[in-house]
C-alpha cells in the first residue's frame, strides 16, 4: 500500500461545533488517503470502482443550492453525497436539494450519481426509509443507499492492520475506537441477563412508572412559568427530556437509556453542561462526568425512594432541579452553548 500519501489532519475535527461535524470532518481527513478513500467506497459503500476514486477529492459542509452537504467525494467517475447522522434526525425535505446537486454535477455519462445517509446501524433503515419518503413526495426517483458508523469502523479497523504509515494507522484505529465508545456495537448479542430482564413484567412496569414520573416533573416545572424558569422539548432518537433554561444558563433533565447503561442509579438523570469538582450540589446528589463524545459536563441519576409513589417522586425531584437550578446556577452552561438542533 501507498502508505506515505496521507496529508490528513484529524485534529481539525476537534474544532467542529456539532457532534456529527466532528464525526464527518475525522472522516474527510482520514479519506485524504487514496488507499483509506478506496476502501471507503469500495468496502463499506459496496461501490464497484473504475480505479478513477485516486482522482477524488473529498470536502466536507459542501454548500448546494438549497442545503448544505455533510460530506461529499467528486471525482470524473463519481459524484457522491453523504448526510451523516449520529443522534438526530432528518429535517423536513432536507434531502430533496441533494438531488438537484446530483443532477447537476459534472460526471461522465457512465459515472456515479450517489446518495447516501450515514447513521448508527440502529437507526440506518429508518433515516433511509424517511429519506425516500422525502423524495417520494417531490416524484423524486434517486436511490437512497446507507452505511453504518459502525460499518466505516470495522472497515477502517481491518485497514489499520494493513496500512504502514504509523500516523495513519493509529488515526484509523481510533476513529474505530471513536464509533465503538459513542456508538457501542449495534449488532452485539442479547446477554441471558438482558434476555431475562427484557422477560420480565416488572421491568416494564417500572419504565411506565419512570415516565409518569417524568411527565409529572415536566407539570410541575411548567408551572414555574413567569419565575423566570423557561421549559422547552429537547428530545432526541434515544433520549426522551426537556431543556430547562433561566438567567442565561440551560440544563437537560429526561430519560436517556444510553446514559443510564453507564452510570446506573436511575434512567432519569439531569444534566449540568457547566459542572465543575468544585461546585457543591444539594445533599444526595452525586454528580458523574459524560464522556466527551456523549455530551458536555457531567450527569446526576435522580433516584427514587423506596416506597415512594411517582406522585411523591415527581414533586420531590421536581423540587430538588428547581433547586439547583436555583442555588447552583454555575452548574448549568451558558445558552450560546446549547446545543444545535439538527
């Protein structure tokens, strides 16, 4: 392998404000490489390839009339675009001004037009089944096809062992790496404890009453408004919450099972962006750090009590986010900090 071509730099991504920039933006960087590119497009796109893709150049936040283009890879044989997602979901017709770029591109006559959505192999067939459906209703007849994070990584892991150049192997091998910890492995069996715990009434019987507990929490915040206390849906693919927001700070509160696997305690959790070790929090409260590629600060599991009703749950731990929000207004982080809706 030509291992000494690579003139990527990975530590650009770091300056991406969103998640999926950074994500993409590792990705372009690693693809500077014709080797890394081939077997991107060949392996995990499943694309049949000429030998024209060294002739490629790859550019991410590529501006389209109409939209804006995560990634995109254009060469004389090929013209592929990619809307990359890691945690959000498609906006309205956002993949209709795709095909017009599509369209328009200069290819030769027997090259590549291709769109495709990059997502977490959970959700890949649903973002491809909602972005047909987009096109669908403009009459629009471009195939959509999919890759999986977790696809690019294995891919990109197997490419690591193979490759010479030490720099681009441990960024391959990180980025694998990256995709494992934010993403997990999707296609990982059900252990006999899961299977069990899944089998079990109870376990369903303690999620409902955990979202009644958070729907009455969500009330009697609402009930705060005119105290300068702002209440807003924040909700994503695999959280169910709500933005608190007041003097110019915001915090998350919900149920966000990805989390939850990690810290354990409880699946509602409150979430202070701007946590530090020195900040002190009301008694009982115990603060653990998100890792960086989940989000920013750290989260407190808001444990029931035993014996507790969830009409007792939800007023006293409605009391208690009101009091940090309140007494610890540090804790949360600055709005111009919140993040984009994607």
């Amino acid at each position: 392998m030509n291992s000494d071509a690579w003139k990527g730099r990975p530590a650009l991504a770091l300056l991406a404000e969103k998640e999926e920039d950074r994500f993409t933006r590792l990705l372009r960087e690693l693809l500077q490489h014709p080797d890394v590119l081939e077997a991107f497009l060949r392996e995990a796109c499943e694309l049949q390839l000429d030998g024209t893709q060294r002739d490629c150049r790859v550019e991410t936040q590529v501006v389209v009339p109409g939209g804006r283009a995560d990634l995109v890879v254009i060469g004389p044989g090929i013209h592929a675009i990619f809307e990359a997602k890691v945690a959000s979901w498609l906006h309205d017709l956002q993949m209709i001004p795709y095909v017009t770029a599509l369209n328009q591109a200069d290819v030769r006559d027997d090259g590549e037009r291709v769109l495709f959505v990059v997502a977490p192999a959970a959700s890949l067939a649903r973002l491809r089944d909602a972005a047909r459906s987009q096109l669908a209703t403009k009459g629009l007849s471009q195939e959509v096809r999919g890759v999986a994070w977790q696809t690019i990584a294995a891919t990109f892991e197997t490419l690591s062992r193979r490759v010479r150049n030490s720099d681009l192997q441990a960024h391959l091998a990180m980025f694998a790496d990256l995709v494992l910890c934010r993403l997990g492995d999707a296609d990982a069996p059900f252990g006999a404890e899961e299977l069990a715990l899944l089998a079990d009434p109870l376990t369903g019987r303690a999620m409902k009453r955990t979202a009644l507990v958070y729907d009455r929490i969500v009330d009697l915040i609402k009930a705060e408004k005119g105290t300068g206390i702002g209440l807003t849906n924040a909700s994503g693919q695999r959280w169910q919450g709500r933005t608190l927001r007041a003097g110019g700070r915001w915090w998350w509160f919900g149920i966000w099972p990805e989390v939850w696997a990690e810290t354990g305690g409880s699946p509602l959790l409150l979430q202070l962006p701007g946590f530090s070790a020195t900040h002190i929090l009301p008694a009982g409260m115990t603060a653990i750090p998100l890792r960086p590629t989940v989000s920013t600060g750290a989260i407190v599991p808001l444990r029931f009590e035993p014996l507790e009703s969830p009409t007792q749950a939800a007023s006293r731990i409605a009391a208690t986010v009101l009091r940090v929000v309140r007494e610890c207004p540090a804790t949360g982080g600055p709005n111009n900090t919140l993040p984009a809706a994607d």
